[in-house]
C-alpha cells in the first residue's frame, strides 16, 4: 500500500476561525492532524473496498479509485473532527490566547 504524498492545498477560508488566528505552532498541530486524519480515513476506505472486492467476487477497473474518492469526499465534507482532537493534544490553546476557543465552547 503506497502513501499519500502529501495534503493536497489547504483553503485557509475552510479552516475554524480560532485555527486562522492562532499561533503558526497551532496552526502547524492542525494541520499535522488533519494529515493524519486523511490517512486514516483512506486506509480505512482501503479496506472497505478491499472487503467489498472480495465480497462481489471479482475486480472493477474503477475500484483502485474508489479509496482516494472516499477520503478526499469526506475530507472536502469537514473530515470525522479528529484533527481538531489531535491538535488540541499537540498544541493544546491557552486560555486568553488569540485563537484560543472561548471559555465552555463547544468542541
């Protein structure tokens, strides 16, 4: 299974507010989340596509396709929201700080 060479461009219009005006570290966890997030989401459409291969008995000319076209819908959607969990651990914001989530807002 081959790697992904990289994120494809990232609009910064579809990056959370408090992400745009955050420290360029936090901006860098975000990022390195949303990175590892994507690989996720296309190693796990791998395998749906490889069970439903198997499944139907047979190979499409078109199913090698099928995993990158998963991953990058549901990444073009928001992605699952783990990148914003991974760079909360990484980076976590501090209170107060521009770019930091208001006290009790929602993650």
């Amino acid at each position: 299974m081959s790697l992904p060479a990289g994120l494809p461009p990232i609009d910064q219009a579809l990056l959370p507010q408090d992400i745009r005006t955050a420290a360029p570290a936090r901006k860098d966890a975000y990022e390195a989340g949303l990175g590892f997030e994507r690989l996720l989401v296309q190693q796990l459409s791998q395998s749906l596509t490889d069970s439903a291969r198997d499944a139907m008995g047979g190979d499409s000319p078109y199913a090698s396709l099928l995993p990158d076209a998963l991953a990058d819908g549901i990444m073009g959607g928001g992605g699952l929201g783990l990148a914003r969990q991974l760079a909360d651990a990484i980076q976590p914001a501090t209170a107060g700080a521009p770019g930091a989530p208001p006290t009790g807002a929602a993650r």
